[in-house]
C-alpha cells in the first residue's frame, strides 16, 4: 500500500478524525502542514488545486483526493479493511452518526472552541449560542453511550472516530464535558486503542 | 414496495430533502404530522420512540426506522434505484457533498431562517455569525455548479436533494439568494424534474 498523504494541523480535530484512525490502523502516513492561521486554506491556490471548500483534512492516495472528514474516515476503512461496515444497515446506521457528528457535534463545537481558545474572543451571544448547541449534542451521544462500548456496539467503526475528533482537546474546550459520564469513558476506551496519540502528538503546529 | 411514512412538517427544509425525492421517485409515501413547534420532538416519548436525536425527518419502511437527512436519502436510493450512486468513488463523491451541506450549508441556513423568519427574532450578533457562514458555504457551492448541470455533472442524485433543502423557501430565507446564479439556475433544474412540489404543498403544516 502506497503511503497516505494527509493536509493536517494540530489544532484541527477534523483533520485528527483520520490521523488517528491512521495510526489506529497502523499503516504509514505523512502529514502535510497546512498553516491555516495564516489563512492557506483561504488563497485561490488551495481551493484550486487542494480542496474548492476551503478545508481541511485531504487526503491523497493512490491518485486520488478526497475531502471531508467522514468520506476519508469511509475511504480509509475501505483500503485498509479495518473499522468499517459489514452490511448495508451498518454502513448506514455509521452514517448516521457522522452526519449528526457533522451537523450537530462537531460543529458548534469546533466553532467554540475556535473563538474562545484560539482567537480569546470575550464571550458574546455566539458563544452562548453554540455552547448551548454543543452540550445538546453531547447529551444525546452521552444517552447513546449509556448502554454500548462505542458508538455501534461493542466494536470501534469509524463513527467513533468522526464523534471523538475533538474531544481530547481537554482544557482547551471551553465547557465541562467530565458531566458526560458515558462520553468520558468512550473516550478513554478509544485512548486505549493501539497507536493512540494525542492530536498535538501526531500533526504538526506553527512553530 | 410497501408504502414509505415520513415523520415531518412543512417547515423542516430537512423533511423536504426525503420528501422531494419520494416525489421524484413517484412511489407511495405518507405524511406523519411532527408538532415541532409545540416541542413534540423535545419529548421523552419522541426520543423513547422515534428518533433518540430528537429530530425529523424520520422513515419508517420494511420494519425499519432511519434517522438523518442523507441516511434517508440512501436508503430510498437503494431502495428504489433511482437518483443514487454508481460506482465507489461516486458514493464517495455524493458523500463530501451531503457532508458539506450537513455541516456547512444547512445547519447555518436552517438556523437563521428559524431565527429571524419563524421565531422573528430581532437581528443580532447570532444571526450575523450564521449569516457569514451561509453565504460562504452558498458561494462554494456556486463556484462548484459553475460548470455543471449537477452536483455530480451531469445526472441528479441524492446529493442535489440534501443541498437544495432549504433553498426553496423563497421570501423566508433572510438573505439575497439571487447574488447566487449558478445555484438560482440548478434549483431551476432540479424544480423541472417531475413530481416537484414546494415544501409547502408536500408536508403537513399546524393548522
């Protein structure tokens, strides 16, 4: 197998979503910095000839390039036949949670953690907002967790790695997230896997 | 084929996304009135008996229950061959866009329209951070549209009906769409396609 190219940064959880199921699935990889606060993802250049919506994580492999954090979760799966789906209902029932992901989780989330750790805007209404947006989404993948190991049973699949992207970030995430009790233990049964790294251990930062 | 049941309401652009395509589909569906707005889907029961997310759309079909917009979109893909994936890379390819939409296009668009067109709040700092964020993922996806009939090229897939959502609602979106002509001429096409209705005229709204 050819090695896996992936445009990272170490702030990025949506980037960390492949990096780690990389390292997961210990195959080699290389990271390609991408230096997003000084606004590279944003130039012409990028969204011409690496990703026309202006983000990150891409990878490339084999000739191909692919964007969007769940199709590369979907892709690694396929090439490395490790953490996917066996059926039809499985590979939906994954989709499921990385669109909620997606949609409901990682967004406010990654927003919030953006303006208040990164940026050190003063708290506002947006703030508010998302927070609000993100612990509601946290108790519903809390609920989930109740009574499974991950997030499809007993087995890690992909949609753990898309729902944990940015969860390690610790005091960086500007809410309580030790009230998930079951979202906490998940966690630390991910961390457990072989391989495991912390995001700012496995993709590169500005210096 | 047994008939689809579709939890929803006039109002949810993410309701429509199903909703449009069973129409295009022309096979036997049915309506289940969801009272969102008197906080039906906030309910233990909803959450018990429907969807654990709390959301619609939700498909009944064949003894099972799909959550998620774009979940439910493959599954009739699959279910009725029409408007889905031909090959791996294309499932991938309709994959990045639904994403995309999830995460970057509906979820700001379906919130600042809730905001200012159906709950009338005053204009604010909220809706100005939701608004950035609608008209950035609406410029990617006319730049994407600029040289092709589809989201994919050519042929209308479950990717147009995830994207196109929201984008129907006219005078309720609180922004000028219009700025947006390769979008305003793709929502023209997919419109053409048979069995097209307004939101409106194919969900159930409060009397």
């Amino acid at each position: 197998m050819t090695n896996f190219k992936l445009y990272c940064f170490g702030e990025s959880g949506n980037a960390y979503k492949p990096a780690l199921m990389l390292q997961a699935c210990a195959v080699p990889w290389q990271a390609v910095f991408v230096d997003f606060f000084n606004g590279e993802t944003k130039t012409e250049a990028f969204r011409r000839d690496v990703n026309i919506m202006g983000e990150v994580p891409v990878l490339q492999h084999d000739g191909r390039t692919l964007t969007q954090s769940g199709v590369i979760l979907d892709y690694i799966a396929e090439a490395t036949r490790k953490f996917g789906y066996k059926s039809e209902d499985e590979r939906r029932e994954i989709l499921r949670w990385m669109l909620f992901d997606n949609h409901k989780l990682t967004s406010p989330v990654a927003s919030l953690r953006y303006l208040i750790t990164l940026m050190k805007k003063p708290e506002d209404a947006v703030c508010d907002y998302l927070r609000k947006r993100a612990l509601g989404a946290l108790g519903v993948l809390n609920a989930h967790l109740s009574d499974r190991s991950f997030v499809l049973g007993k087995r890690t699949t992909i949609a753990d790695f898309s729902l944990c992207g940015y969860l390690y970030y610790g005091e960086e995430l500007p809410f309580d997230l030790e009230q998930f009790t079951h979202v906490m233990n998940w966690l630390d049964r991910i961390k457990s896997l072989p391989g495991w790294k912390h995001p700012y251990d496995l993709m590169p930062r500005k210096a």
